[in-house]
C-alpha cells in the first residue's frame, strides 16, 4: 500500500472510533444513529446533485450495502445493549477483519502478499487484546455472542458490498454519498415506530452533528482507499479504530491504560509497516 492510502485509512479509523464512541455514549445509541444518518445525507444532497449518481454497474453493490448496513447496525446495537461497547466493538472488528481477507480473494480476487497478510493478523490479534482486556476474565452471554458474530458477518459483507461497488462506480464520492442517502432512508424505514424522520432528530443535535461530519469524512476515506488498494490490507487498517478507541477513553475519560492494553496498541503500531510493505 502506498503510504498516503496508509495514512487515509489511519485517519478514517480515527474518525469511525470518534463518531461510533459518540453514539454509544449518548441517551438513545438507536436513535442518535438514526439522526446521525439523517443528517449526513441531508448534508450530502447538495453535493450528490453536483456530482450525479454513480455508475449503473454498482448499483447492485449499493443495493446490498444498503440492505446489509441497515442489518448489521441493528445487530450492533443489540450486541452494545447485551456485552457493552468495549468488548462487543473489537470483536466485531476483529471478525470483519478475518473474514474480509478470504472473501476479498473470491469475490473480488484481491489477495495480498504475506507481510500484508502478516499485518492483518497482528491486528486481529490486537482486536482480540482489547476485547480480552474488556472481559476482565467474564465470558459473554450467549445473546450478546449471538449478536456480535452476526454484526462482524454483517460488517465483513458490506465492506465487500462498498469495495466492489465504489470500483464500479466511476467516483468514490458520488457513491459515498448515494449510500449515505440509502442509508438514511433505510434507517428511518426501520425507526419508523418512532414517527416522521424528523422525530428521529428531536434532541440528538449535539451527537448527531459532529458525528454525521465525522462519519463522513470517514466513510469518504476509506471508499477513496478501496478504490486505490488492496481490501483486505486497506479494512484491517481501518479497523485500528477500536485502538483509537481505547486510546480516546484514555487520554480524554482517564480511563486505566492497562497492559494488555498497552500491548494491543503496540501490535497495532507493529501492523502499519507490515501493511505498508505488503
């Protein structure tokens, strides 16, 4: 990978820990997501009107992308309400990580040379670090396994669904932003029990906002990055986002930085040039 795809990655990792820490620890998670999408495709409209749908050849992709993402946040957030944020969040990330390396290589025919693939697996075990250190020992519900297997599945298939659909689409941007807006609807579709659209943003402004801005330019990143590198070595670096995390409940909520801890970002550090040199 090309170092300036490295450092793009890196920085959408940074910004999906900001927004989805944001979500978790606000009131509602359900409903500040919902509103946080609402917003990002209210935002990008006027950018999608410039820049035109994307290629009809990733329509399908974003069809699935859309079908799956609505899926996998619901199981997300189930898998929060049963196993808490600091355990469920790098399993799931660790799980998207293994299973997008094969999948990349049937579906797509992306493979990746053995230091890339060296450095993939120093971040799942990384991932796995941060998810041991949250368990304090304590094994995870059958209800809250059930929903994080089923949220790592759901990721690894959309980031499959986005890679090939934004290689189709002739613009990353124009195709981030139609998923954004897909996303909203779909969303909303699936809160309608809570009423109009508009409901879903009744006290969530201050979340959603910034979490909107920050999802975006995150999503935009790596949409950037997939077009441009291999998938598998571009999702597990932007899946360092769950190091991000600790690294954010550290140094601004003063949590402990304990040494499994410790260890887990110092694999992930260790993961960057191998990924760059594969």
């Amino acid at each position: 990978m090309d170092l300036i795809h490295v450092g793009a990655a890196l920085l959408s990792a940074l910004l999906h820990a900001g927004w989805n820490a944001a979500v978790k620890a606000s009131r509602e998670p359900s409903r500040a997501m919902t509103a946080q999408m609402l917003i990002g495709a209210v935002l990008v409209v006027p950018g999608l009107a410039v820049t035109g749908l994307p290629a009809r050849a990733s329509w399908p992709w974003l069809v699935g992308s859309t079908l799956i993402n609505v899926v996998t946040v619901r199981a997300l957030l189930r898998a929060y309400a049963f196993g808490g944020f600091g355990i469920v969040y790098p399993m799931v990330r660790a799980l998207a990580v293994l299973m997008v390396v094969p999948l990349a290589a049937a579906i797509a025919g992306d493979r990746i040379g053995s230091y890339a693939l060296a450095g993939v697996i120093v971040i799942i075990l990384s991932l796995a670090a941060l998810a041991y250190d949250a368990t304090r020992g304590k094994a995870l519900s059958p209800k809250a396994l059930g929903w994080t297997l089923a949220a790592g599945l759901g990721t690894a298939a959309y980031v499959l669904c986005d890679a090939q659909g934004v290689r189709a689409a002739g613009s990353p941007v124009a195709y981030g932003f139609a998923v954004s807006v897909a996303n909203a609807a779909a969303m909303c579709w699936h809160q309608r029990h809570v009423g109009a659209p508009w409901r879903q943003l009744d006290g969530q402004w201050l979340v959603a906002a910034p979490a909107a801005l920050a999802s975006m330019a995150s999503y935009l990143l790596i949409l950037w990055v997939w077009s441009n590198a291999p998938i598998a070595a571009a999702s597990a670096l932007r899946d360092t986002s769950a190091v991000f995390a600790i690294l954010i409940a550290v140094i601004w909520l003063k949590e402990p930085f304990t040494p499994t801890r410790v260890i887990a970002v110092l694999l992930a550090a260790a993961a960057v040039p191998l990924l760059r040199l594969g």
